[in-house]
C-alpha cells in the first residue's frame, strides 16, 4: 500500500492499476467509451471505491465516469459550477482528471438531476457514444432518468455483470486487508467479552465496541446487538432498539460488520451470556455450526451459488430447521453484501479468489441460532476460516 498522511489506509497505486486495466479491457471487449457508476454510502455502495479508491459517504451521491482513453471525471456534492482540474496528478484522488460538483441531496428530490446534467454534459465533451451503466437499478432514480434522456438510449449498456465478477474476486493485496479486517474483528470481540457486564445497557457494549474498532482502522460498519433474558429471543437489532439494561444471566448476540484497514468488510457473530448458557442455546449453537460446515463443505470454484442455496434449505429442513428465506452467505468486499450471494436467485458461480461470509442462523421464541465468519475460496474450496474467535457460545 501506499502511505499517505491523511488516509488511515489506502490501496496501492499498483492495485488501481490492476483494476482500471482490468476494466478497459473488458470496456475493449464491448466496445464501450465510459463506464459510470454511483453510490450514496460505504456500506452497500462500493462500486465507487473500487475504481478511486474514495468512499461515498453519509448519503451524498458520488458518481464516477471512467473512460477509456481519459482519466476519470468524478461528480460529487458541492457549490453550483464547482470544477477541480486535477490531470491525474492529484495524490488524494487517484486517476482523476477532473471534479464536478452541485449541491444535490437525496432528501430534496428536484436536486438529484443536476448530478445527472454535469455527468451527460462530461460524457458528450469526451465523445463517448457508448457507455456502459455498472448497477444502474441502484442509481439515484432521477438521475437514471435524466442520464437516460440526455444520452442516447441505445447506445447505453447494462454491464454490471461483468464489473461484479471483476470485483468478487480478490488480488492478493486485497486478499491480505481482508485478512486485516477479520483480525481486527477478532480484537474487537476480545474488548466486548473484556468490557460487558451487569448494568451496562445494549449500546453502552456495542459503542464501546465501535470505539475499539475505530481505534484500530475501521471506519464504517455496523454493530447490531440486543439482550435478553435466557429463554426469549436475542436477535440483532441496530441502536435505536439498544437501550436495554443488561442484567445476571442475560444473554447478547453480537454481530460485528465493519470495514477495516482499507475498506473491505467481513463480520462475525457470536452470543455472549453473562452466566451459563441454557442447553437450548448450546444446541441451537451446535446445529448452525453444523450447517455453516455442512456449506463450506460445498463451496469450490465453478459451483453455481444457487445449487448450494438449494442444498442449504434441504439440509436445515432435513435437520427439523426452517429454510432459508433472505440470505445467510454472501461475497463482501468494498460493500456488506456483495455477490455472489449464496441463493436462489442468484446466476453468479463460485471462483477461487471470492471473499465468502458464511451466517447460517434460525429463531424461535426462545432463542436466536446464529454463527458467522468469513472464509477466502481457494482452488479447491474455502481456506482457513479468517476470524479465529472461537466458535462456540461465550460464557463471561
């Protein structure tokens, strides 16, 4: 990586490299003159920080035109007419040409066009008669639709299919943050079973946690966690249902996902109980780590995700649990949740290099059943599990 003394951690200039010649070769392929692609957060919008290694952030469209014989034009909030000329040779943004901006927000609907109007006018001064829309269902919808009426609607292609498969599959630089991201998880979970206790409420633990995790390199993420008495449901809740008091024989389930040096996610759940476990909560712990084996078993390059989606609900249901009716295994990256997503309406297949968390899990009334750690795929099939928390109920 290369160091820079206000990025906490950033990618190599070598890794960029990887990735813009990855994308021309693919934009050669098609024939295509520009790509663009937005993102209003760092949770589940990646996409533009995978090509300028900068996040979106807090809502503010960030919309990157790359092309393929110019550098990069970035659209992002600002003043009216803002123009940066960059040339590629600024040391923050990375491959940049130039910066536009407009102050448009998402909560003030008739300003979400002119992000849209800077991109069709930059694109038409490039010439590009061709450009390719990277998950375009996940653009802003005014913009789509000022983007599509200012541009030539058969010359606009849907290649995100492709960007995707780029994407899932990790470099090795990649590969060693990732390894980073699920350590520094490990150490937060290790401060959580540290700090807990009687009196303590839900987001006295889960700040304290992020705290932890900030101080280590994360910078976004969530943190969901709600306890309970023994005998009623502890299933994940986000903070604004965290203000319960913990008490003696409580039991918390925790799941940490946060990005860490660099960006990339994994997460880990685990369940804490301030006390003994009740053997119900043991055995719902044994049957999902039995499950979560049960699909690692079945993970290997060239496996339609979907086949081991369907194979997952006929092992739960075969083993008197409920089948699996969101997702309980995903690729992370740059986002959360990033394909391949283990289910059945997925098209994508397992390749080595894939960045896989695995969270089989199932609730009743009296408990919520859940595990989750993250694995890299190799030739043959998943690595070392990368979080080496141990797998098993914690009794603090």
């Amino acid at each position: 990586m290369t160091d820079h003394p206000r990025i906490l951690t950033r990618i190599s200039d070598a890794e960029l490299d990887r990735r813009w010649q990855a994308l021309r070769a693919l934009m050669a392929e098609q024939k295509l003159d520009a790509l663009v692609v937005q993102a209003t957060n760092d949770w589940l919008g990646g996409g533009v920080k995978w090509f300028t290694d900068i996040p979106a952030n807090n809502g503010y469209p960030r919309t990157v035109l790359f092309y393929a014989r110019d550098l990069m034009t970035v659209v992002e909030m600002g003043p009216f007419g803002g123009r940066r000329v960059l040339e590629g040779k600024d040391e923050i943004h990375r491959g940049v040409g130039t910066i536009l901006t407009t102050p448009s927000f998402p909560s003030i609907d008739y300003t979400i066009p002119y992000d849209a109007d800077l991109a069709v006018t930059d694109l038409k001064a490039h010439g590009a008669k061709r450009v390719g829309l990277v998950n375009p269902a996940g653009f802003l919808a005014a913009f789509d639709k000022r983007l599509r009426e200012g541009l030539d609607e058969a010359a606009l292609v849907d290649v995100t299919d492709a960007v995707e498969m780029l994407k899932a599959i990790k470099s090795p630089e990649e590969q060693a943050l990732i390894r980073r991201v699920a350590t520094l998880q490990d150490d937060v979970f290790a401060a959580v079973c540290a700090f807990i206790k009687p009196g303590l409420s839900d987001i006295d633990v889960t700040s304290h946690a992020q705290h932890v995790a900030q101080k280590l390199g994360s910078e976004q993420g969530i943190f969901l966690g709600a306890s309970a008495k023994i005998g009623v449901r502890s299933g994940f809740m986000g903070r604004h249902f965290q203000n319960r008091t913990l008490e003696a024989g409580d039991h918390l389930s925790l799941l940490i996902e946060v990005n860490g040096p660099g960006g990339f996610y994994t997460e880990i759940a685990r369940t804490l109980c301030l006390g003994k476990a009740s053997q119900e909560l043991l055995d719902g712990f044994a049957a999902v780590k039995a499950a979560q084996d049960h699909t690692l078993a079945l993970i290997r390059p060239g496996m339609p995700a979907r086949e081991i989606a369907e194979a997952h609900d006929t092992y739960m249901i075969a083993h008197a649990m409920p089948p699996e009716i969101r997702l309980y295994s995903h690729g992370q990256g740059y986002d959360m949740v990033e394909r391949p997503l283990i289910r059945r309406d997925e098209t994508m297949s397992i390749a080595e290099g894939m960045n896989l968390a695995v969270h089989p899990g199932f609730e009743t009334y009296s408990i919520f059943a859940v595990i989750c750690d993250n694995y890299i795929v190799g030739a043959h099939g998943p690595g070392p599990c990368l979080h080496a928390t141990a797998k098993k109920i914690f009794e603090v």
